[in-house]
C-alpha cells in the first residue's frame, strides 16, 4: 500500500481558505498553521507567502474574537512585508476591540498612507479621533507613538477589480466588500521627481499668498496637483484663494477632495464652513464646523464661527 501524499503548504492553504468562506474560523486557523509549519520548515525563503499566511490566520483570530492573537499575528505578517494594508487594517480593528486607540489610530493612518482612498481607514481615523478626543481632551495628539512614514515604493498602485475575497489567495492584496465598498480605485505610483515638483509648485503657490496675488496663487496649487493630487495641503490652500476671490463652490470642491485624503483635515472643514457660509447654506456650514470641533474642542475661529452661523440661522 503506498504512503499518503502529505499536503503541501499551498493546498492547506487553499483549505483554510475554503473552511474561512463558511465561516469554520477555527478550522481555518489550524490549516493555516499546518501550511505556516511546513513553509518554516522547508527553509525556504518566501517572505510574502508567509506574510499572507500570517495575515490569513490573523482574519480568522479577529472574527473569533481572539484579538491579542490576532495582533501577534498581524506583526510577524508585517516584520515579514512590511506595511501590508490588511494586516494594518486586522490589527487596528484588534487593537480598537481592544480600546487600545492609539495604536488603532497609527494604524489606520499608516494604512491612508499606503492607499489615501480607503475608506475603512478614513473610518477607522474618525472613530479613533473621536475616542482619544473623550479620552485623552484635547491634547490627545501629543501622547500618539509615532506613525511610521510609509517610503514611495511601497505606496500600492491598485488596479480597477471588484474582487470580494477577504483572504489573500495569492500575491495582489485584495480587499473585501466589508473593508471597502464599492470598486477600488486606480491611480499611479507617483515618482519622487514628481513629489519634489509638486511641492516646489506649492511652495510657490505660497509665496503669491503671501503677496496676495491669488489667481497666480491657484495657478500654482493647479499645477502642484498635476503632479501630485495626493497633497491634502495644496488643496486647502488653493480653497483659501478661492474663498479671498469669492469662488465659494470651488473653495467647497477643493475642501471636499482634502477631505477625502484627511477625514479629520481641520483647515478643510473650516474653510467649507466658510465657504457655505456664504452660499447660505448655513445647516452644512454648521455640520462642518461640529466636525472640527470635534477634532479640536479649543478652535477659537471655529468657535467664533459656529456663533456666527448660528445667529444667521434664526
């Protein structure tokens, strides 16, 4: 009688893949140890192939509620590939199961640093904000650790899919319908020539502020964004000249896109408020202003500002 074959770690693998889909999580774990065990092992060096086993088995501890684990897990995946959106965003949803904020902030803001459009991260940063604000009072931003700078190679070009799978099945990083809804979108890696470009354009951009020249001011901010429209700054500043001018629905649209790339932007909602303010849409303009004192309570200008929208609104 010949031997049994013994599994590869590819087909365990593909196991707890399958045991995950139906929700035996427990199941899932114990194959994605035995394929974790064999790669060990073998020697073989295959970081990334690891790191997703990591992750994998990190998925399956967050929904049984194992959270420390589920931590543990999520560290090794990423000693062993670095700054892997999943892993950050399983281990910032242990960390705030957890109410260890802090370390869910820096999570969730590292992961906004790989891919600005996520919104599970945008999410996770105002629940997070908004707990360390009960917590910690406003000085809650001097006792954050520090968030680690995520280097430009490895910023994630994502491709147009609309791939639901929670479990990473081979190399791309796929994220599901619960970490982000919808199609994910696609933009270029940005070069560090264009990075430096944009920002000199910015710079430049606020040297004509200063002069008060804000049309050759938005010229600038224009094309700084050409080559990176990634710079949440650029946009609140070229809303500041938009709002000097009395473009008010530009200076909405330019706060609205700085937004979308910093959910706790407090420049952004300032100057939206402003903006709406004078387009008398005085209930949004209010919303804005609840926003940011949310993320900073002793905003004197937005407290001047909420008293001003407010007399308008009787």
């Amino acid at each position: 009688m010949a031997p049994k074959r013994r599994r590869s770690a590819s087909e365990w693998k593909q196991a707890g893949n399958e045991s995950f889909k139906h929700g035996q999580y427990g199941q899932a774990a114990g194959y994605y140890t035995e394929a974790i065990n064999i790669l060990a092992k073998s020697g073989l060096k295959n970081p990334e192939e690891l790191s997703i086993l990591y992750s994998n088995r990190a998925a399956c501890y967050l929904k049984n509620g194992t959270c420390t684990e589920c931590i543990k897990d999520c560290s090794v995946s990423l000693d062993l590939s670095p700054f892997g959106i999943k892993p950050l965003l399983r281990r910032a949803a242990a960390y705030e199961a957890l109410e260890r904020y802090q370390l869910a902030y820096v999570d969730y803001k590292t992961v906004l640093q790989v891919d600005c459009n996520l919104q599970a991260a945008h999410d996770g940063v105002n629940r997070m904000t908004k707990a360390l604000i009960e917590k910690d009072g406003t000085e809650w931003r001097k006792k954050l650790p520090p968030i680690p700078s995520v280097p430009l190679s490895q910023q994630t070009r994502w491709e147009l899919m609309s791939d639901n799978n929670l479990i990473d099945t081979h190399s791309k990083r796929n994220i599901s319908s619960g970490e982000q809804n919808g199609v994910l979108p696609s933009f270029k890696v940005l070069t560090e020539s264009e990075i430096q470009r944009a920002k000199a354009l910015k710079e430049e951009g606020n040297e004509w502020v200063k002069k008060k020249n804000y049309r050759k001011a938005i010229d600038k901010y224009s094309e700084s964004l050409k080559f990176n429209n990634r710079e949440s700054a650029a946009y609140t500043n070229r809303a500041l000249c938009y709002l000097s001018l009395n473009q008010h629905q530009e200076a909405v649209k330019d706060c609205t896109e700085a937004l979308k790339l910093d959910a706790g932007n407090v420049k952004a909602f300032y100057r939206r408020a402003q903006a709406l303010k004078e387009l008398k849409d005085y209930t949004s303009s209010l919303a804005d202003i609840k926003q940011l004192l949310e993320v900073e309570p002793n905003n004197t200008a937005g407290q001047k500002l909420f008293q001003e929208v407010k007399k308008l609104m009787k």
